[in-house]
C-alpha cells in the first residue's frame, strides 16, 4: 500500500501518518521531518532549509524533489509507504510522477484531511514536538503523560519556530495557492479519497481506514 496524506498545515496529517504506518505496517516519509531532521544536525541541506522554513515558505522543489527521489529509489519498502507533505507544487508532483513511474510504484490512494481554518489555527498553536523523536502532542488534545516530556522516548516537548503567528498564516496563503490545486490532479486519477479531519484522532483514523478499505 503505498499512499499519500495530504491536507493543510495543522490538518493532523503527522498524527494520523503515525497511527496508520502502525496499522499497516508502512514506512513513512515525510520532507517536512527529514527536513526538521537536517535542521537539528546542522547539515548543508538544514542550514539552506532553514532560510524558508523558518518564515513559513516552501523549501526550493529542487532541492525537495532530489530529496524524495534519493530517498524512494534508495530504501526498500517491504509494505509501502506514505508520503507526507510531499507532493506540495505542481512541479513536485510531476516530479513524483516521474519517479513512481521509473521505479514501476503506483500509488493506492491520496488522503485529503480536511479541516476547518479556525481549528487547524488552534492545533497549532497548541501544538508541541519532541526535540528528540518528533512525536507531535497537543496541550489540550493530545498532552503527553508527564508534562513537557514525550512519552516515548522521554525527550523535551518544544514548540515548532513555525507555528508561530506570522509563519502559519505565511504556511495557510502558500497551502491555498500551491497545494490544494493539487487535490484535482489526483481526483482525475481516481486516487483522491477526502476525510473529514475535524473529529478526534482516533474517529479520523477509523474513517481513514474505512475509506481505504473501500
Ligand atoms: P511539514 O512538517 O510538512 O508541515 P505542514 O504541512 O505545515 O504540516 P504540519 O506538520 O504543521 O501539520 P500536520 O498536518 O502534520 O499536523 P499534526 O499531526 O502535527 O512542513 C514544514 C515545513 O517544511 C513547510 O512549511 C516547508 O517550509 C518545509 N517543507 C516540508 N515539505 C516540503 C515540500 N514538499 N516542499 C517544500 N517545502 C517543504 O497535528 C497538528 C496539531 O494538532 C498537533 O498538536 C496534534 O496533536 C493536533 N491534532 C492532530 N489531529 C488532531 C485531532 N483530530 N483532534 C485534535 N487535535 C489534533
Ligand atoms: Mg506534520
């Protein structure tokens, strides 16, 4: 099963990527980690990432497009996989097209978690991370068991530089602008399949897997 989740920032796609790699035993891939990841170790790629993300702009497609392709072509994936947050432009997704198809992969569905703007401004404001895994927690709705401390792997919670104000407007203008024209090129696919995201984590999941199922 190889899948996308996509949705606006916020939408919970980390959250339900996690809980659906478990399920279906996928391996999961997502720019916006492996970029948080580079960031942390101060690599050539984090220090160029950083000049975007920080402000809440995409990472050059260059530079994302190499890196995905890198990683699809180079990694086994027993059970499939699920990208997330990547494709996010047209000419990353075209990009994907092209590398799927020279790898002879095709992908078995497009999530779409959708979910109003005042809720998603909401999770991320509230959002925190694990400075050591990535784990993503809520204050409200997903605390972790020990405050500030993740549960599993007993890291410090932080809050992501771009959930701050001005970055997540700067993240909701591109999403609306670059990615949700996206969304039809995978409906003309027959592989878009749209999940009501503002419910609880685990109703999203049910719905996801009884939409995949279908
Ligand atoms: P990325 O990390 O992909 O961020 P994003 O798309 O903005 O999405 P988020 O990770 O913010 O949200 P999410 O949907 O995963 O929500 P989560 O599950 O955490 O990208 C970050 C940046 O990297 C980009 O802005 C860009 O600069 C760069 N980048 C990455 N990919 C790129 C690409 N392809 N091209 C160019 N640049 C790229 O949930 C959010 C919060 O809500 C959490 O606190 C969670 O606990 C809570 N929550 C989740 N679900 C629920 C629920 N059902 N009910 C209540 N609370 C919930
Ligand atoms: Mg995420």
């Amino acid at each position: 099963m190889n899948l996308l989740i996509m949705g606006k920032p916020g939408a919970g796609k980390g959250t339900q990527a996690k809980k659906l790699l478990e399920h279906y035993k996928l391996t999961h891939i997502s720019t916006g980690d492996i970029y948080r990841e580079e960031m942390k170790n101060n690599s050539k790629i984090g220090i160029e990432a950083k000049k975007y993300i920080s402000q809440g702009n995409l990472v050059p497609d260059d530079m994302t497009n190499e890196i995905v392709k890198k990683v699809l072509s180079t990694h086994k994936y027993p059970n499939g996989f699920m990208l997330d947050g990547y494709p996010r432009t047209d000419a990353q997704a075209d990009a994907l097209d092209a590398t799927l198809n020279d790898l002879g992969i095709k992908l078995t569905a497009v999530i779409n978690v959708d979910v109003r703007d005042d809720v998603l401004l909401h999770r991320m404001a509230g959002r925190r991370v694990c400075s050591n895994c990535g784990h993503p927690y809520h204050v409200d709705y997903h605390p972790p068991k020990v405050k500030g401390i993740c549960d599993f792997c007993g890291g410090h919670l932080v809050q992501r530089p771009d959930d701050l104000e001005d970055a997540v407007m700067n993240r909701l203008n591109i999403y609306n602008e670059k990615t949700r024209p996206l969304l039809q090129h995978y409906q003309k696919q027959g592989l878009l399949r749209i999940i009501d995201g503002g419910k609880t984590s685990d109703e999203v999941f049910n719905d996801i897997v009884s939409k995949l199922g279908e």
